[in-house]
C-alpha cells in the first residue's frame, strides 16, 4: 500500500471509508481530506505511486508533482525496493475459508428471536481451492 524510504513516502493504494458510510456520517479522515488520495473507493496509483516528503509535510497534505526533479529522483530509489519485495512475496494460506459453509454466517444476529439460527455444518475445508 505505501513505502517509505529516508524521509519520503510513496502511496501505491488509496482511500478512506466508503461513500455509503460517509454520507452517514462517518468519516474516516475529518478535516485530513487530500484530492486524489483520501477518495472514497480504493485507488491503484501503481505507474505514479502518490509521494510526500515527511519532513516537510508530515500530515502527507501536498503530494509530490510527478514532473518534478524530485519525484523522478526518489522513485528512481524506491521502485527497485518494491520491485525486489513483490518479487520475494510468499503467498498465504487463508486462514478463513470463505468458500467452506461451516465458516459462513450461520447465525445473524437475531435469529434465536425469530426462530431463524441455522444449524451449522461439519467443516469441509476441502471444497475450496484459492490458488493464488
């Protein structure tokens, strides 16, 4: 999601909360709001990672223009970075199965009232497969 290198900081995702929540009321960055980066659906900046220098604006309120002298310069560090740790990544084992129903939500809040609670069934974490 984001690499700091020295004093500088590149965002390759963005968001905040989701604009449904928001319009209730909920805001996950109250008065912290920067365009283009605390956008209310998740953001890939992959080809132009957002970047801020912290010592300069630890808040990350005025990002980095990417014709800059410096940008180019601190991306020319930081991409080989993140190219090396993609590359060493192990991918996981999912520790909840989602596709196995014995995980699923069985029994939603409520449903001793209304006679609804289902019986949960024996685990079968065979019957999904996630290759990733």
């Amino acid at each position: 999601m984001a690499v700091r290198i020295g004093q500088y900081k590149a965002h390759y995702w963005t968001w905040s909360n989701s604009l449904e929540e928001f319009n209730k009321g909920i805001n996950f960055c109250p008065g912290e709001e920067v365009p283009g980066v605390t956008t209310h659906d998740q953001k890939e900046h992959t080809l132009q990672p957002i970047l801020f220098h912290l010592g300069r604006d630890p808040g990350e309120k005025f990002p980095i223009s990417v014709s800059s002298h410096e940008y180019q310069k601190v991306l020319s560090r930081i991409s080989p970075v993140v190219e090396l740790h993609k590359s060493t990544l192990v991918p996981g084992v999912p520790q909840l199965n989602m596709c196995d129903v014995a995980v699923m939500n069985w029994a939603p809040a409520g449903c001793e009232k209304l006679g609804k609670c289902l019986k949960v069934p024996k685990s079968k974490p065979w019957k999904c497969d996630w290759p990733h």
